[in-house]
C-alpha cells in the first residue's frame, strides 16, 4: 500500500512537470543528499531521525508524519 501510494505521489508530480517519476525520484534523492550535508540546526535534528540509507518512500513517510504531528 505504501508503494502504491509514493508511485502516485510521485507519478502527480512528474505529471505535473512533464517528466518521469525517474527523474522525480533521482531528483528527490539528490535533495536528499544535499540537505544531510547541511550546517542547519532544525535540518539536522530531522536527518538524525531518518535512516542512512533512507529511500524516497522514507522521506515522504518521514515528513508526512512531522506534518501530521502539528
């Protein structure tokens, strides 16, 4: 169900921008990269929670639950 659910978020936002959700993902995880190299105290206290080798599906669970959280 989960993946059911990342390929259609990911399949709405490369509809959105007239790409592949490839693209969207590889694009995601680049993302992903980049923001664990950040010096940002509140950007750092989320990237502790998520695993190292978290994947896209990790990371839309992960801030679709801090969301929920508020």
């Amino acid at each position: 169900m989960k993946n059911q659910v990342m390929e259609h978020v990911l399949q709405q936002v490369a509809d959105l921008h007239g790409v592949d959700q490839n693209t969207v993902s590889a694009g995601i995880q680049e993302a992903m990269e980049a923001a664990r190299r950040t010096e940002d105290a509140d950007s750092g206290v989320f990237w502790q929670m998520m695993p190292e080798d978290a994947t896209v599906l990790d990371l839309i669970l992960g801030m679709t639950h801090l969301l929920c959280a508020e």
